[in-house]
C-alpha cells in the first residue's frame, strides 16, 4: 500500500511539471521562443536581403530610397512570429526592435509602408492570435514570419553575435534577446 501511494504521488507530481511553463527572455539562437509582455515571440530566420535577387525583390517593395543601402551597407530582414499563449488576455506585440553587435553599436528597424505585405505592423493579439495572422502570405510563405528589415554595415555582420533585441511595449525594463544566425 505504501508502495501505491508513493508511485501515485510521484505520477502527480511528474504530471504537474508538465503543466508548468518556462519563462524565457534570452534565445541562444534563432528558433527559440522568449516570451515578452503575455506574448510568444520567434525569429523564424534571418538573412541578408538582396535587391537584386528576384527572391528577396518583394520583401523590399516600398522601401523608401533615403534607406536603400549605402556602399558597404546591406539589407538585413529579421522574420519574426508572435503568439498569444493566454486563454483570456489581450496583449499588445511590441513595437520596439533593435539589433546590437558586439561593438555596442544600435541599428533600428527601417519603417516599411503599409503596402508592402511582408512588414511586421504591431497590433493588439487576442487569446491564442498569431502575427502573421495564419491566413496571410507572410505565414504561407518561405518565411512564415513578419518582416522586420534592417540596413546594417556590412562589416557588422563580422561583429557576431548579433543579438536582435525585442522591447515590451508595457515594461521598458523588459527587453527579450535572441542571438542572430549570421
């Protein structure tokens, strides 16, 4: 009998481990979630973007000529998905981003227009709401992310690890990071 209950307690106590969650503000790499503000956050991947390929021509739509890459600058896109893992909780996705290299060097987003249909737009997500939304073409395509693009020196890319950093829009002392595959 004391053999019984001991191996029930323990089935318990292993059955509720698994409803616990992690929270986690700091991916080692692209892939892992971190989670910011009630929200899931992921960099489905990143890479440079190339104007001249066919491929990347429509993730450039709209982009304002002022931004377009100086000699030894490039584009860079961050795609990132976010999710609301809460069962009754409106949450904002952030509207902050930046990418520092290990010379503490700040880049910033370029603000792309409505038009184009791969940018990342903050909004408020419902219970369970994903951004991209899973009827759109960010989230059909190669992707599956929203665009966050970045004109980076293309000496940066030597200052690895980039790390992509994701601010709440609610805390300003919360900041997620995740480590950029370059």
């Amino acid at each position: 009998m004391l053999l019984v209950s001991a191996l029930s307690g323990a089935g318990l106590l292993a059955s509720g481990c698994g409803q616990l969650e992690d929270v986690r503000t700091v991916g080692e790499t692209e892939g892992l979630y971190i989670d910011i503000n009630d929200l899931r956050y992921q960099v489905q991947i990143s890479r440079v973007l190339n104007p001249n390929d066919p491929d990347d021509r429509d993730y450039l739509a709209g982009v304002p000529e002022a931004e377009a890459p100086k000699p030894g600058e490039t584009y860079f896109g961050v795609f990132l998905r976010v999710q609301n893992t809460t069962k009754a909780k409106t949450a904002a996705a952030a509207e902050e981003f930046e990418i520092v290299d290990t010379d503490g060097e700040h880049y910033e987003p370029i603000e792309l227009p409505e038009s184009n249909i791969w940018a990342y737009e903050p909004t408020e997500l419902g219970p369970g709401e994903l951004l991209p939304s899973e009827n759109s073409a960010q989230f059909s395509g190669t992707t599956r992310g929203a665009l966050l693009l970045f004109r980076l020196g293309v000496d940066t890319l030597q200052n690895r690890p980039l790390e992509f950093e994701i601010h709440s829009p609610v805390n300003p002392e919360e900041v997620g990071t995740v480590a950029l595959d370059v």
